[in-house]
C-alpha cells in the first residue's frame, strides 16, 4: 500500500539537499524531467564533506535539514546525497513516516546485471559503504559479480572548490581508477552525487570500453513516479522556479550553480542555531 504524504498540495516544491554541490546533478535531472515542478535546494557546505563524518552526525544534520524543508512547504524529499542517504535514509522515514522520501543508492544493480568481464567499480564515500544500504545493493544484485571499491579521498573537496578539472582531481580518480582498470574493469559506478562532474576525467582516465553509471536519471524518474501515485504532480503550466540555500556561502553557492548546470539564482544564507536547528542567516 502506497504511504500517504505529509501535504497533499500539488502547487508546493519538492525539497532537495546534499552536504553541498554534488547534489545539483540531481537538481539538473530534476529541472530537465519536471521543468514544471519548483524546488527548493539546501547545500550544508558549513558541514561540508559529509562522507568523513560519523554516522550518527549525518543523521542528526539530515533530519534538521529535512524539518527546515516541511516548514518551507515541501511536499516530497529528494535526499540527493550518496552519504546522507547511507546514513539517515531509513531514519528519516521512520522519524516522518507520512513524507515521500526519493534517496541515492549506488547504482551496482545496473553494473552488474550488464558485466561482460564479471568485475565492476564502484568509486563513493567512505560512510556511503559503511552504511547498511549500500551492503544491501551488493548482496542482492552483486553476488555473483567483483565488486571493487574507492573512496577517492579529496575529490569532493576538489569539486566543492571548483576544481574539477583540475592536476589533483586527475591524480585522485587515477589513483582510484588505475588498480581497477588493471583487474578488467568494464563498468564504474559513480556512487557520489558530487562525481558526475568530473565524469569527463573519468572517462579519459576509464577509456571508452569502460561504461559510466549515474543514478540521476532514476532518482528524477522516481520523483516523477511518486509524484503522480500520490497526486502530487503540480498543477502549474509555466517553468518551476528554483531557490538555492547554503550553509556555505550564498554567492558561491550562486556562482556554483551557474557553472555547474547553468542556473541563475539568488543564493540565499542559511546558519546552523545552537540547538541543532537549521534556520535563515542574517
């Protein structure tokens, strides 16, 4: 039985956060899938990397986000972080069981169901693999199938500061890529929002018999689907508008968006209060 949301308001945006830019490659495949849908975007870069960081502190920071996007009128989340969604995916459901939540999940299944060699990559963060969905992915569609496993650490950092391609991005996927290739590689999952951004490097350091797989086609084909079992597909006819919040900074966060995906907002400041709330800055 489908689970009823928390606001049956068609007109209402969709929530969407990340620890800080990766999560806009999923706000790209989102505006492009539902060019009619607004969207609310939080980058928690004052936290920024998420994938370093304790379990239980992702928990806490994805809940306070998520209370931030229902008192802003959200009427589904998309939680477009690899980390967040290891880490808080299945609390978060069980702590607002009447909203729709969409999550990352590596996307191993596609990899191994289409292997020739029997061996696929999967590069993501350090607490996307200690969580339980990613073993979860693994042992239901991998068994049969070599999984290796890169945490790439650095890259997220690199692509926060726009470097993404850049000497030491290259240096951190060859680094990563290299060992795989030489064990006959011929899928490389890219289980961090913030990688398909340097998906190009990946592809010349990878080589073209090596194909690249990134979910946020399925997690924008996802959103859709949920949105119309529950009725929620908006009921406007013009272009969504987009709004873009950071715990970071806001101009950068503005300027990260229009080089990344081509999008002009206004960033707007958020700040993190004492008692663990997430609310507007001055």
């Amino acid at each position: 039985m489908s689970r009823a949301v928390h606001m049956p308001d068609p007109a209402a945006p969709l929530g969407v956060f990340d620890s800080g830019v990766g999560g806009l490659s999923v706000l790209r495949a989102l505006r492009a899938h539902l060019p009619r849908e607004n969207l609310i975007f939080v980058a928690d870069q004052g936290h920024i990397p998420y994938g370093p960081r304790p379990l239980a502190e992702v928990r806490e920071f994805s809940e306070a986000i998520v209370r931030f996007l229902l008192a802003e009128g959200a009427k589904l989340i998309v939680v477009a972080c690899n980390t967040a969604s290891a880490a808080a995916l299945a609390h978060l459901r069980q702590t607002f069981p009447n909203v729709a939540f969409v999550g990352m999940e590596p996307a191993v299944k596609p990899a191994a169901e289409t292997t020739q060699t029997g061996v696929v990559g999967v590069i993501a963060t350090r607490a996307t693999f200690q969580g339980e969905l990613y073993a979860s992915v693994v042992e239901r569609f991998a068994q049969d199938v070599r999984v290796l496993q890169s945490t790439c650490p650095g890259l997220v950092e690199e692509i926060e500061a726009g470097n993404t391609d850049g000497v030491e991005a290259r240096r951190i996927l060859e680094a990563a890529l290299t060992p795989m290739l030489a064990e006959n590689i011929d899928a490389v999952v890219l289980g961090c929002t913030h990688y398909p951004f340097v998906e190009r490097l990946v592809r010349e350091i990878a080589g073209e018999g090596v194909r690249i797989i990134e979910p946020s086609e399925a997690i924008a084909r996802r959103t859709e689907w949920l949105l119309q079992e529950h009725g929620l597909e908006t009921p406007n006819r013009a272009e969504g508008w987009t709004r873009g919040l950071t715990t970071g900074q806001a101009q950068a966060l503005s300027d990260q968006m229009r080089r990344l995906i081509g999008v002009t907002v206004e960033g707007e400041d958020l700040i993190w209060a004492e008692e663990g709330k997430l609310t507007y800055g001055s």
